[in-house]
C-alpha cells in the first residue's frame, strides 16, 4: 500500500498511529412522502427524540467535560427554534419529505453561518451538521456508528455527540477532512487529551475501515499507511510524550519558584470557561488574560450586570 501525507490543521496536540474507523455521513434516502401533516408529525416526533438524546449525553458526561455540557445545551435549543422547524415545515409543503425538509433547513441554517466573517461563529456550522446527523439518523433509523476496538476517527466532520458517544478508550485520535480548530468537536479533543487534525482535505476518499493512519496533532498532518520506520517513529513519540505527561504531573503541587526562592505567579489566559478548570490541572494561580466575549456567545440577550459579575 502507498504510504501518503496529508496536510491539513493541527486541533488537539499529540500523535497515534491505529486503525481507521471511518464514519459515515447518514445520506437522506429519497422516499416517497405522505401526507404533510404525517411528516410534520414525524418531524415532531423526531426533533423531540432528538432533544430528549441530547440531554441524556449531557447528563452523562463526566467532571472532565462539565464544562461542555453548554455544547449540547445549545444544540438542544437550535433543534427547538420556531423559526427551524417552521422552515422545515414550509419544505414539507413544498413536497418534501420529514427527512428531506429538516435537511434542507438545516442545510440552510448551515450555509448562513459559515457565511459570517466571525470566525467563532462560523465555526458554529460544524454544530448544525452534528444536529442534522443526529436529526436525520433518527429518521431514517440509522444506527450509531461505535467502533468496537481503539481507532482513529475519521469523517467529513466528527461531531461532539460522536465524539461524546464513543468510549474515550476507543478513540485513538481524530481526523475531519472539514472543520477548524474552533469547532467544538476540536475543543472536545483538546479536553480529553486526543490528538486531532482538521481540514485534512481528501483523507474520507484516501482510507477506509481498517487501514492504519498516523496522526500528528502538532504539526497538523494525517499519514496514510505509514511504512514501518515511520510507524516507529510515531509510536515513540506518542510513548515520549505521555512519559513527559507524567513527568510534569508530579510537578503541578510544587511552588512556582527560581532556584534562588523568588516566587512567580504562574497565571494562565482564560479564552472560555472550560479553559479554567485546565489552568488549575495545570497548577495555576491566577489568570492573565480574561476574554470576555464568551458570555456573549450563543445567545439573542446579553448578559445581566448580575451574570457577568457571578461569571467573572
């Protein structure tokens, strides 16, 4: 088999060599429709399971991803928006079916926010495109796709649900041929300690289940069926690097000192919340810089007086 590089962006650092288990995208079959007022009842039924899967995986996530259960909190909330499904519905009558019209309205939705310049925001497209996954999964009952032994994920765009589903020892590292290093499946990566690389262009043509890939979370690039030097390569740095993991661990209780005893405050820049329960892990103080855009995200109201300063 040819060995092949890709290039694409680093997301989350670290490197694994594994197999590959390649996710589908769950295609929205052409059915024949029934009446509108079946598939409107079959789209209510669907976005209420939707909600209701939605809020078990943010009940069942553990201490290290408390701070991310926002994710799924928001996701719900998209699904529930009068304005999503009144699109949706309109496509219905236009003839569609419950699956064809949530997935243009989605796609619609989609579109609109990788449009905008803001790259937070833009990067929210990656969320509609796990809603539609899941929306349309159940729809058209599509099973969840799980690997059954350690694999590196690969897909167009691995979404926080899969990426939440999935037993973490089963995840190996992470490749989307889409996506950026804001998309929240990225910010998933870096919290569970997973090597990820996004924009990896081509990669869902170049491999298929079973192939093993090398990922390098540092340098963004995914090798494909790497020889065995390379394998070799890889698999040392990924034991180096959790040596040295292991090695700085040991270190986070111990004072912030030069050899001389001069204390530093060691501080770190706070992006979003979930970056503060990082810093502490790290053994940090205090915090640098504090962004304050965050409160602002995700929502039509801005923050009260009262909120900001319970957050801050």
């Amino acid at each position: 088999m040819v060995t092949s590089q890709i290039l694409g962006r680093a997301a989350a650092p670290g490197t694994a060599v594994g197999p590959v288990f390649l996710i589908e995208e769950v295609s929205v079959e052409k059915t024949e429709a029934g009446t509108p007022e079946q598939e409107k009842q079959q789209l209510r039924e669907a976005l209420d399971s939707a909600v209701a899967r939605l809020e078990t995986l943010a009940a069942s996530v553990g201490d290290d991803l408390a701070d991310q259960v926002e994710i799924f909190e928001a996701q719900s909330m998209f699904i529930q928006d009068p304005e999503l499904v009144e699109s949706a519905e309109g496509h219905i009558d236009a003839g569609g079916t419950a699956t064809s019209a949530i997935s243009d309205a989605l796609d619609e939705l989609g579109a609109a926010l990788s449009a905008l310049e803001d790259d937070y925001l833009s990067a929210r497209a990656g969320d509609i495109a796990d809603i539609k996954q899941l929306v349309v999964g159940i729809l058209s009952g599509a099973e969840d796709q799980i690997p059954d032994h350690p694999s590196i994920l690969v897909a167009t765009d691995v979404t926080p649900t899969q990426t939440v589903s999935i037993p973490r020892e089963r995840i190996l590292g992470i490749v989307c041929s889409r996506g950026s290093e804001l998309s929240h499946a990225a910010i998933l990566a870096r919290t569970l300690g997973i090597p990820a690389v996004v924009a990896a262009t081509g990669i869902t043509e170049q491999v298929e289940t079973g192939m093993t890939v090398a990922v390098d979370g540092d340098e963004g690039m995914v090798e494909v069926a790497p020889g065995a030097e390379a394998f070799a390569v890889y698999e040392a740095r990924g034991l180096a690097a959790e040596k040295e993991r292991e090695r700085l661990s040991q270190l986070v209780d111990l004072p912030a000192e030069t050899k001389d005893g001069r204390r530093v405050t060691l501080a770190a820049n706070i992006n979003t919340p979930d970056a503060i329960n990082e810093a502490i892990e790290a053994g940090a103080h205090g915090s640098g810089l504090v962004r304050t855009e965050f409160l602002f995200q995700d929502r039509q109201q801005p923050p009260s007086a009262d909120e900001q300063a319970d957050a801050y």
